[in-house]
C-alpha cells in the first residue's frame, strides 16, 4: 500500500513539475500578460480541468508546489542543541533533502525573472512562508530575544539560500547537498564583513 502511495507521489509531483515547466517556458516565450491556464495546460499535454487539480492560477503554476517545514523537522529543530543559526539551517537542509530540484527549471525562473522582474513578489511569497515559520521557531529558542532582531536573521537565512539556489542554477559542479553549506558560507563572510 505504501509502495502505491509513493507512486502516486512520485507522479503527481511529475505532473505539477511538468505543468510548472510549461508555464515557466511559455512566460518566457510569450511574456506574462500572454499567459493564461489555457496555454499552460495544453503545452503540459493535460486539460485545463487537471490543471486546476494542480494549481489554482497560472502564477502558483509558475512557482510550481511549495512544500511547508514539516512538523518532524520543527521538532528536530526544539531537541537540537546547536548555534541558532547553525539550527535553523539544518531546517532547510532538511527541507530540501526532500525535495528533488531541477536545475535546468530554476535556471530557467533565473531567466524569466531577468526579463520580468515584476515577477519577483510571486516567487518571493513562499520564501516568505519558510521566513515566518524559521522566525517562528527562533522565538521558541530565544523567547526574550528583539523580535526585529530574529525577523533579520530569518531574512539572513532565506536570502543565504536564495542566494546558493543562482549560484547552484549555473553551476554543475555543485551538489544540491551544497546549497546549504553554501548558504551557511555566505552568512559567515557576511559575519566577517560586519566585523571589519
């Protein structure tokens, strides 16, 4: 039963990459105002009714599906014992250890936002979800701490992040195991420059 259920998984996680593609490409081609579910949804060789089963507007189509910060990881998250930061990037890590990235997609987003930067404020709105949930469990672990103070290290992280996800689009000889640790190097030369 199990091994049916992750095949499901499997190809309903295909189905949403596969519609998120077509968008991403047609934007790319046609521009944003050109594009409709309808032309989304033939490219993705599906019908505009599966479409809606996937996504409800062409703009969660062109971020394709987030996946929130599991229960289990905010749990590991309150046991660990580590460096706040260290902490809250281990909750990412684990967050996209469970995700399989397409390169050539997220090369593809970098392109689109180069031509469209309008388009910014929709794809920065799940990172904004991960930013609340990691601010969230920041106060857990700092409870007197400023909260602006926690909102900037939050902001820290996800940026790291974002910032390791360009890098990582160009470069093939980086691991998605790296993204983090790349992220966590970034923050560390930030740490630097503060101090110099």
């Amino acid at each position: 039963m199990a091994e049916t259920s992750t095949l499901r998984d499997r190809r309903r996680h295909q189905t949403e990459r596969e519609i998120q593609r077509a968008a991403v490409s047609l934007a790319i081609e046609q521009g944003y105002c050109a594009l409709t579910t309808d032309l989304i949804a033939t490219r993705a060789g599906i019908s505009l009714r599966t479409f809606f089963n996937y996504y409800p507007n062409k703009d969660a189509a062109l971020v394709g599906p987030f996946t929130p910060i599991s229960e289990e990881s905010k749990q590991l998250f309150r046991e660990a014992t580590g460096t706040l930061i260290d902490d809250l990037f281990d909750v990412v890590a684990r967050q996209l250890a469970a995700k399989s990235l397409d390169r050539e997609l997220i090369s593809m987003i970098g392109e689109l936002l180069e031509t469209s930067p309008e388009l910014l404020a929709i794809y920065h709105a799940p990172l904004e979800k991960v930013h609340n949930d990691l601010v969230a469990l920041a106060q857990e672990r700092a409870p007197s701490e400023d909260l602006h103070a926690l909102h900037l290290l939050a902001h820290t992280v996800t940026y790291a992040v974002s910032t390791a996800f360009h890098r990582w689009a160009t470069d093939d000889a980086m691991t998605q195991d790296q993204l983090v640790v790349q992220a966590r190097s970034y923050v560390d030369r930030l740490g630097l420059l503060l101090k110099s």
